[in-house]
C-alpha cells in the first residue's frame, strides 16, 4: 500500500500502480480531508509518498 502526503496530510491511497523506467501511475482513491490551500501545492518539498520508507516526489509528475 502506497499512500501520497503534502505537508503532513495523507491524501489518500494509490491503487492500481505500474512503473516504468522512472514513471509510476496509479490512481488516487483521496480521503475527505483534503488541504485546500492551493499556493503551496506546487512546491516540491511539500509532496512524498509512502510505501516502505518516505520518497520525496516531483509536482511536475503529478497531474
């Protein structure tokens, strides 16, 4: 199970997960509680996800 943050907000759960190369898709199953301050939602240092160990991520990989 892999779940995606910003800040400290878990976002919700990312299902159905392929990777290829250094690309990983899947779909976001997003909780109700969900930060809507917009502005710093694209900044990297706010987003990571969690799966055995935190992983820092990239804004511009999401969408």
């Amino acid at each position: 199970m892999i779940k995606l943050y910003f800040l400290n907000e878990c976002l919700g759960e990312i299902k159905n997960i392929s990777v290829e190369n250094m690309w990983m898709n899947g779909k976001l199953i997003h909780n109700k509680n969900i930060n809507e301050d917009y502005e710093t939602w694209l900044e990297d240092k706010y987003w990571f996800m969690i799966d055995d160990k935190k992983r820092n991520i990239f804004t511009r990989c999401l969408f």
